[in-house]
C-alpha cells in the first residue's frame, strides 16, 4: 500500500484475561490491519498498519466493541514508519514497568449458557464452563502476570479439545486461563461434613436436599453460601436457628428476571443491575402478598436479589426453584468461609450437605451489595464483580497503604491518581477477620506490583487495623481522623479537589477531642479540616451497650430534654423499665458513668426508633434504623419537628431537643408510627440544610458532599439531596464506594499521600 501509516497503540486497563489479544487479532483481520498485538505488565501493545481510513476505524472500535469484561482506562496513538507486510500476529507477553490491572469475576456469558444447557455440546452441564468473556477471575488469580499456571487452575492439565480451543486465536476460548471440560477440569461432588460423597448426581441431590427442607453448603466462586428454599417457613426458620442469625435479612438468589418479578418490585436501572457481568445483590422493594417466607427479610421492605453468576447456580435454580436463599457462609462476625476443610469445620452444625469441588479459591470474595439512589447505584458492600476495580484520583499521591477502621473492613493501595479498594474483609472484631486483613494486603499488594511507602490507618488507638497498622515494619504511619476520611473518600470518587462542606453521618468515630463523634459538618478538603458544626452530644449510655440497646439512646434524648423526671412521660416502652433499674440508669446519666458524649447521628436514629415504638433493641447493626425508614416509607406527612441551631465562636450544634419533646408527646398522644418517622427524617434533613446555609454565608462554599453510615438511607439522602440543590448547592454522593466504612480507605489513602507529597 503506498498511503499506508503505522500507528502504536498502548492500551492501559483491564486488558488481560479478558479475551482482548484475540479480539484485536479478529479486529485487525476485519479490517485489514497489518502488524501484531502483545501484552505487557502495564497493559497491552499494538502496532497497526494499513491506510488512514482503515486506521481510523480500528482504532475506534478497539473502545467502541471491546470484550465484556475489559474495562479500557487510557488509549496513547503513537506514528511511526511502515514496515510493510499483510499479516496480524499475537506476540508472546513481555514484562514492562507499569501497573498491573487483574479483571474482577464474572458471571456467566450467554454464550456458555447456551451451551451449558446444549445437549449437543460437550460441556453440557458442565458445572466449569466458561471463556475470555465471562467466568472467575480475581478470587482464582495466584501471581501475576495472569497465566494458568498462576491461577488455582494450574492442577488440570488441558485435554487436546481445550488445548486446541486454547490456542486458536479465532476462539472465543483463546488464552482463556480457567476452560476446562468434563475430561480435564475440576469435578464436583456432594458430600456431609466428613468429605463422605453422597450417592447420586451432585447437583440432583443436592437440588432434591433443598426441595425437602435441607440446608445446603454451596462452594461458589469466592467463598461458600448457605442455601435453602427461600418460600419454605421451616428451612428458612432452621437456617437462622443454627447460624444464630436472629432478624438480619438473607440474600435471595432467584433463576431469572421474571422469578424475581414475581417477589419484587424491580425498576428498569434495578434490573440492569441485576443483570450486569458483575451480580450483585440489589435491594428490591417487596412485592405484596409475595411467596417467599417472612422470615427471609423480617420487618423489612426490601429483598437483597441477585441472578445466578455462576454456572453450578443455573444448575441448581433452573426449574426449580422460584429463589434460594443464599447467605454468607459463616457464623455472625466470622469472615466467609472458603477453604474446603475450613468449611467443613465451620459450618458441620449448619450444613445438611456440601455442594463442593477441587477448583480452589484462592481469594474469598463476599458478594457486593448495592442499592439504587437517583437512578445510580449506592454501594452498601463492593465486592464480588467490582474488585479490584481502579478508582481514578483527582491529584497524584505516593504509594499508600490504608487499611481502614473496625467495621465493614477493606484495604485501599493507591499510587499515583489510581486507587484499588480490596474486597469486603468483614468487621474487625476477631482474630480470623483480622488474618483475612493480613492474608488481603499481601495478595493485593503481590497482584499489583506495589510497595507502599507509608501506612495510613484510623486515629482510634484500640482498632485492630490500627495495631495492624503499627505492626508494619519500617514504614512511617498516618492516624487520620473518620469523619475527615469520609469526607476525602466522596471527594476523591468525584473528582473534587479544594475545600468542601462535609456532611458526615454514621454510627461511632473517634473524634479530636476523644469523644465519639458521628453527626458532623466539616470544612476542608485533603489536606486538613474543621470542625464547624455538628449535632448535640448525649450520653451514650453505656457504652457499646447502646449499640445493642436503643431504648438506651432514647432514655439519653429524653433526659437532655426533659431532665430528671422523664420517666413520668406517658409512654409505653419506658413502662416497660423495671423499677430496680430506673435509678441506675438516672444515676449514670447524671454522673456519666460509661457514659462518654456522643454526637452520633446514628445513635440518634436509634433514639427516634425506639422513642417510637419501632425497635428497643437489635440484633444487628442498623437494625434499628433500617426498620425505621421502612416506617417511614410509607407515610407522606410533609410535616417537620422544631429544632434549633446554637452557634458559639469557632462552630454551631444542632439541638434537637425541641423535637423529642414534640416527638414524646406524639408517642403518647398515639400518632401513628410512620408519620412521625417521616416527620423525623424530614426534620433532620431541614436542619442539614439550614447549617450548611450558615456555614456558606461564611466560608463561601457551595458544594456539599455526604458520607458515612446513616446515608445509606435511601429516604433521608433524598430529602437532604433535594434540599440542599433546591438552595442552590452542588452536591456529591458516593457511586464507585460505599458511604459506610467500607469506603473509608479511600479518604485514609489520599489524606495520607497528599499530605506526604506536600512534606506534611
């Protein structure tokens, strides 16, 4: 060709594993593109030639028709000479400086589906199926770079069939690491807490064991579930009793789209959620009169639903069965379990039966769980299908390792403008969460090729992740404040850079001056904060009792309001308190006996629970407040509770003591609960309003972004959402990182770096 130009592309992303080479290959053949495509640590390298109109289109289409599963992060063109030739080639991989993206898991393709279910094709139901599109990746994924031998397929050797699929670039299985067939890939078996296989087809039993009432131990793709008949009340029932799981809803695994719609109510965004290469669980408001068991999701307007992603899932669903319950494989508090004999021990008192196979997880992966917030979706856990995902930062830091606070545990490595977040660890309460904390950082650390040079952790003494923290040898440590990380954690997934108003809300944060903050309105930005505002302290009665025991935090607001004498109030709950224990509790109010202050504004949520009849005690964390904003819900009182705003010197307080008052006199009046619920997150989310106008007329900002625990409530984020933009505020949630703790490390990460790289 004498107009024909060469062109290097260099393509940095999720580009590896992927099936990306061979689509390139099919590509540059579609086109007639002359030259060769090859991967490197950093990516993948093509070299392209042919005429300027077949160029243009190539390259267009590399982003424009990728893989499913390849998530393109940068594309660099570069010109340089021809070199003639007519033939497209792949190229052996090659190590090169740059960071290394491994893809997360995927479920299944439509393609292996209709095979899967094929009586003609070979792997029909086969259990493994998969090729470059679809199919487990990150939990299977030893070293990199991402080859079979360093995946938990190493052990099964390809048969001739795969061999060939393996190597023929026009396949869909080309450098497909984990295919497999029934000749030479993993098996599976069915067998009782002693590893004895159980007579029969694996997945027939076992379907025929759930059918009967039986609780099934699933191996699935990162870790184990605990399975049974989601409409059985006598399954479901046995299922709590033994994980010792009293209230908190389990997740719902349903065969397809229309099972689900046949229990909830999905919208259009909900069910491309459920859809997506990454299946989630999603929260999906119930339908009425629906078949599943109560006991599934007990006071609660909300199914947690996701599709099968796996292929043993289809096999066990299809035909079967209208949903399964599929829970988390563990006691409460214990991580998920996923090793074969870890599991047997740990769940032989639960599990009737376990569904298992010889492919090993290398690293457990609970699935991720998101709720949609103005037609976005709001991570409550990121996971399964979204790790290790990178977030893009708005400044560039030094290598960062940050290991987050005590709840809803994760890792964040960061280098550069580019952040990793690790999968859902579990709460740092114990000594096996914390060994998955440590098993975590040095597989992510070993995937992504990155040495930090500084340790950033919570500036709670007594969190285990901060003892992880000084555990680490040699390098310096960053104690960064909760509520401050919670803020940079919305700022950084937005792209914000400068200061901002914060308005961080959740459940308990060591605070600057020792006491546990939690209803905070902060002005600052990445490198430092104030504290302008924040909601007025009670006691928190008790300590971590009070976590457990609303009704504590109600006895708080009512004696900030009413003094001494509030247990003469009409209301039925305080009836309830012995009289051995009114003075007792009188007195540790009065005199603060393990009773620090508190500004938590999730300890208010509890308060307003129980003072309204909702909930005096709980059995999981945000119980109390999950049931009252499903109270809340169905109630459209636009009516508000009087507050006042109290400003000093250097900050204000919100002093909510106007409406327990007017709350208490409702409960004893017999409003109906859900009005005043709604009156209550309609209050909080005026008086949010009015602070961060005052903090404007001050400090002149205009953008406003919410983190923390309590914003996981859809209902109160949309009142102080539309609040805030009616007055003319720009403002920001979370979308790639939950608002809970679970994003928390993101904020330590980029506090920590920004401030190394400015030699704070």
């Amino acid at each position: 060709m004498t107009d024909a130009r060469r062109t290097r592309i260099t393509i940095e992303g999720i580009v590896q594993g992927v099936g990306f080479r061979p689509f390139v290959f099919r590509l540059a053949e579609h086109h007639g593109i002359a030259g060769w495509v090859q991967n490197t640590t950093a990516g993948v390298v093509v070299e392209a030639e042919g005429d300027a109109r077949r160029l243009a289109s190539f390259v267009a289409d590399l982003t424009g028709k990728a893989p499913p599963l390849a998530v393109i992060v940068s594309l660099a063109t570069e010109e340089i000479p021809p070199q003639g030739g007519t033939a497209f080639a792949i190229r052996y991989s090659e190590g090169s400086a740059g960071p290394v993206r491994v893809a997360p898991d995927g479920d299944v393709c439509p393609d292996c589906l209709h095979e899967l279910f094929d009586p003609a094709d070979r792997r029909h139901r086969y259990p493994f199926i998969t090729c470059t599109n679809c199919g487990p990746r990150y939990s299977l994924i030893t070293a990199v770079p991402y080859d079979r031998p360093n995946t938990t397929m190493a052990p099964f050797p390809l048969c001739d069939a795969c061999r060939t699929e393996y190597e023929d670039p026009r396949n869909r299985r080309f450098h497909a690491q984990p295919v497999a067939c029934p000749e030479c890939g993993p098996r599976l078996r069915l067998v009782d807490a002693d590893d004895r296989d159980l007579p029969g087809d694996p997945v027939e039993e076992a379907a025929g064991l759930l059918s009967q009432g039986k609780i099934v131990a699933v191996k699935g793709i990162g870790g184990y579930h605990l399975a049974v008949d989601a409409l059985n009340d006598g399954a479901v029932r046995e299922l709590r009793r033994r994980k010792a799981r009293d209230e908190k809803p389990f997740a719902l695994m349903a065969p397809d789209l229309a099972a689900v719609r046949t229990f909830a109510l999905p919208d259009a965004v909900e069910e491309r959620l459920l859809a997506a290469p990454e299946h989630p669980i999603v929260l999906l408001r119930k339908r009425p009169d629906n078949p599943v068991s109560p006991l599934a999701a007990p006071a609660n307007g909300y199914f947690g639903t996701m599709l099968p992603y796996a292929p043993l899932h289809h096999l066990l669903l299809r035909d079967r069965f209208t949903a399964l319950v599929m829970t988390s494989g563990n006691l409460s508090d214990e991580p998920i379990a996923y090793r074969d004999a870890e599991a047997r021990e740990r769940l032989a008192y639960i599990a009737d039966a376990f569904l298992v196979h010889d492919r090993e997880i290398h690293t457990r992966t609970d699935d991720s769980v998101i709720r949609v917030f103005r037609g976005n979706p709001l991570f409550l856990r990121r996971s399964r299908g979204y790790v290790p995902r990178e977030v893009r930062m708005p400044v560039e830091i030094p290598a960062v390792l940050a290991v987050g606070a005590e709840l809803k545990g994760t890792i964040c490595l960061a280098r550069g403008d580019r952040a990793v977040m690790s999968q859902h660890i579990g709460d740092l309460k114990n000594a096996a969460t914390l060994d998955s904390l440590a098993e975590t950082t040095a597989h992510l650390q070993g995937l992504l090729g990155l040495t930090p040079e500084l340790v950033a952790h919570d500036l709670h003494p007594d969190y285990l992740s901060t003892a992880f923290a000084e555990g680490i040898p040699v390098l310096p440590r960053v104690a960064v404040q909760h509520h401050h990380a919670h803020l940079a954690s919305c700022m950084a997934e937005n792209g914000l850079d400068g200061e901002v108003i914060g308005v961080i809300f959740d459940g308990t944060g060591y605070g600057r001056d020792g006491t546990v903050w939690g209803g905070e309105f902060l002005v600052g930005g990445y490198g430092g904060f104030r504290r302008a505002g924040h909601l007025r302290q009670v006691p928190l009665l008790g300590g971590d009792a009070a976590v457990r025991e609303p009704f504590r935090m109600a006895l708080s607001y009512l004696y900030d309001a009413f003094g001494a004498d509030f247990f003469g109030l009409s209301l039925p709950w305080l009836r309830e308190i012995g009289e051995a224990e009114r003075p007792l509790f009188l007195q540790m109010l009065e005199r603060r006996i393990n009773s620090p202050p508190t500004s938590s504004c999730g300890r208010l949520f509890d308060a307003v629970a129980a003072l309204t009849g909702v909930r005096g005690r709980v059995s999981y964390e945000g119980q109390a407040a999950m049931e009252l904003e499903a109270l809340a819900e169905g109630s459209a009182t636009a009516s508000i509770y009087p507050y006042a705003i109290v400003r000093n010197d250097v900050s204000a307080e919100v002093d909510f003591r106007l409406m327990v008052r007017a709350l208490a006199e409702d409960a004893a009046a017999g409003r109906p609960g859900g009005e005043m619920a709604r009156a209550f997150h309609n209050t909080l989310a005026a008086a949010v309003t009015d602070l961060c106008a005052q903090i404007r007329a001050v400090d002149g900002l205009d953008r406003v972004v919410l983190s923390g625990g309590v914003f996981q409530n859809k209902l109160l984020t949309e009142g102080v959402f539309q609040s805030l933009a009616d007055q003319g505020f720009h403002v920001y949630t979370h979308r790639l990182v939950p608002p809970n703790d679970g994003g928390l490390a993101l904020g330590q990460a980029i506090i920590a770096g920004y401030g190394a790289r400015k030699g704070e």
